[in-house]
C-alpha cells in the first residue's frame, strides 16, 4: 500500500475492516493516504474501515479460532488461532499472531505463523491526518452502514473527498 502507484485514477477507493492499520508506521500511513488522494479523481472519494481494538477498550481478549473449515476437495480442512502478542495503549501498537493450519485426513500437514504489527487511530487523529493528506468533506459512518458513526459503532468508516483539480 505504502508503494501503491498505477497509472489510473478512480471514483472511489475503498478499504476494509481494518487493513489500512497494517501500516503501523505513522509517516509511512500519512503518505499512503496522500497517494491514495493523488489517484482519486476531482470530488473521488476514499472510505476507510478502522477500529479500536477490544485491548484498547480494557476488554480482556482470549485466543480467537476459527475452523475447522472444510476445503472443497472433502478431505483438506483449514484452522486459524489468532491472538494478540503485545499491545502498546500508549503508542497504539500491538502485534498479532495469526497461525494457519492445513490437515489432510486429519493428519497436520502445513501449519503458518504470520505477525501483524497493527496501529489503531482514534476519530480525530484519523480527521486531522486526512485534513493533512488533503481531503475535505470528510463523514464517519456507523458498521458498514449509512447511519452516523457513534461511540457504540464497533468499526468506523472514514469518508473523504478529494477536492483537488
């Protein structure tokens, strides 16, 4: 993201549930969004999903685990654990582990470690960083809805206007 550059410019660009807050490094984030202006048309706009992680809100957070799922051969099934490595509440850092694994007839044959290091913004830093990256007309929509983002909103969609010619 942080190399994003093709030689279009769009209507909309849209990023979920979160993915912007891969980019952990603050600069590095700031600059994205300013290329994601640069490949907006006049009056494009850019949507973002961001939340604040359960840690932030003082919610003790156990391993998550999804699966066994199924592959479509009938045979192969797919488990992931995801849990959280550290937090960091004052520099709004954590890392997350992510370990896949794939079983053939029960029997583990590939298991996946990868690390996320992710960085959550709260509402009105994210507002000035887009004021900076030179978006206006910016609205915070509620869980991938229309309705007005609240303090109960469990994700947060930034929307912004590019108003450059």
């Amino acid at each position: 993201m942080e190399d994003f550059e093709v030689p279009y410019r769009y209507g909309t660009i849209y990023m979920d549930a979160g993915t912007f807050m891969v980019i952990s490094d603050r600069q590095k984030a700031l600059s994205t969004l300013e290329r994601f202006r640069n490949h907006l048309i006049s009056g494009g706009q850019l949507l973002i999903g961001l939340f604040v992680p359960d840690e932030a809100k003082g919610v003790t957070v156990n391993a998550r685990h999804w699966g066994p799922i199924k592959c479509a051969s009938g045979e192969e099934e797919i488990s992931t654990k995801l849990w959280t490595e550290s937090f960091d509440l004052l520099e709004q850092t954590m890392i997350e582990k992510r370990r896949y694994e794939l079983k053939v007839d029960g029997q583990l044959v590939r298991s996946e470690l990868h690390t996320l290091h992710m960085r959550w913004y709260y509402k009105y830093e994210f507002i000035m960083m887009l004021e900076k990256a030179g978006f206006e007309d910016i609205y915070l929509y509620s869980d991938y809805t229309e309705e007005p983002a609240t303090k109960e909103s469990k994700t947060i969609v930034y929307g912004a206007r590019n108003s450059s010619t």
